[in-house]
C-alpha cells in the first residue's frame, strides 16, 4: 500500500509538471504569434503611410520646383523628403517610440503635404504643457493614418479655408491625440470614394485599427480612437474629429 500511494503521488506529481508546462508552451507560442502578428500590422502600416499616391505627389512637386528653376525649394524639400523616408524606415523596427520623433515625422511629413494644396493648408500643432515630448512613449506611426484621413478624405475636397488641427493633451492620465479637420464630414467624403472607387481609407483605418487591437492585447497600456462626426448650426457637415487616448500609466 506505501508503494502504491508514493506512485499515486508521484504520477500525480508527473502529470501537474507536465500540464504546467504544456501551458507554459502554449503561452509562448501564443506571445510568439502575437509578436509575428505585431511585426506584420506594422510592414501594414508603412504600407499604408508610405503609399504611392504620397510618394507620386511629393516627387511631382519637387519636379515642379526642378522644371521652374527654383533650386532652393527643389533641394529644401528633396531633403524632407529623403529624411521622412529615413525616419520611417528607422521608426518602423520599432514598437515604440518618443512622441518628439513622431512629432518630427508628423511635421515633416505636413511640409510635404502643403505642396499638393500650393500651401493653402493650416496645420496646428498644441501641446499641453505638462507633456515631456522626450520620455512619453507611443507606439510608432500610430497617429499618421488617421492625419493622412483628415487630409486626403477630409480637406482635399474642401473649398475655402482647410484647417488641420492636431493636440496633445493629458486626461486621467492618459495620454489624450485629437486630430481635427474642417473638412467635408466622413459621409460625403464617403460618397465620393463610392463614385471613384475609392479603397484606400478603409485599408488604411482597418490596417491601424487591427494593430490597435494587436497593441491592446499585448500591453496594459491601452488605446482607444473615438471618431466625432461634427456639424454646424445647420446641421451641414463641419468636418471630423478623431481622439486617440493612449495610457501612459
């Protein structure tokens, strides 16, 4: 009777290691496709941010500058260019990065961009004054999708003034991105992408919002992106607002 219970015990013993690590092995094949999945959403990204739509447009401005002789602007511009397309590259073997590098990213790429609307593009810039742009951590390239939205879906189209208005504040310790537009409102923009066909919004917007949900399940700090459909007295389309909020804590 001894020997039995010892072996009872020890069989019993055998089968809760091997349980635990079978768990163990498939906690880690899980972490290892959650890494693959995260490394693949962020080729995604660059795909979605460095399309070529982008690249036709800016080397067709700088060809402009290069056909009318203004060297100044040609090489000016040239060297945004090439720095953008460095830093993006660099920024995507990251999973995070400081908000100062992709505020740099953000603002070159906007440079560029005013070219396509011969500068007729105000592009705002707030920043609270409790935010350490050089220690806060976001993931990386994480809010130009939805910039490049506000642009090509939401001003491109717009007569008039085109406002581009993008904050950086914090709220119950969160780190709280609004991206705002005047533009012509999602449902119309949405109109016009139907008549032409139009495909690359939602490639880009499910590509950032699947990495998002990536991000979420692998990391305590969670995001989260709220889309405001904003109208004016009239109750016409005013443009969108986009709020990324980012736990910090």
């Amino acid at each position: 009777m001894y020997i039995l219970a010892i072996s009872g015990i020890a069989f019993a013993y055998y089968k809760y290691q091997t349980k635990k690590l079978i768990k163990r092995n498939e906690l880690l094949a899980e972490k290892n496709e959650l890494e693959k999945s995260l490394n693949n959403s962020i080729l995604t990204s660059i795909k979605a941010q460095m399309n070529p739509h982008f690249f036709y447009n800016a080397l067709n401005a700088i060809q402009s500058f290069i056909i009318t002789n203004d060297k100044k602007n040609a090489t000016a511009y040239l060297s945004k260019f090439s720095k953008l397309t460095r830093m993006v590259l660099e920024m995507s073997e990251k999973k995070y990065v400081s908000l100062k590098d992709e505020l740099l990213v953000l603002s070159i790429y906007l440079e560029i961009e005013k070219l396509r609307f011969d500068n007729n593009l105000v592009c705002n810039f707030n920043i609270a004054s409790d935010i350490n742009t050089d220690s806060i951590k976001i993931p990386s390239m994480i809010i130009q999708p939805y910039v490049e939205n506000a642009i090509k879906h939401g001003l491109l189209h717009k007569k008039g003034e085109r406002i581009l208005t993008i904050t950086f504040e914090k709220k119950d310790g969160n780190l709280r991105i609004i991206i705002d537009d005047n533009g012509i409102g999602r449902n119309k923009s949405a109109e016009i992408n139907k008549i032409k066909k139009e495909k690359y919004q939602s490639f880009s917007t499910k590509a950032n919002q699947t990495r998002i949900e990536l991000l979420n399940k692998g990391s305590n700090s969670k995001m989260g992106v709220e889309f405001i459909d904003k109208v004016d007295n009239d109750n016409n389309a005013a443009g969108t607002t986009v709020i990324i909020t980012i736990a910090t804590n």
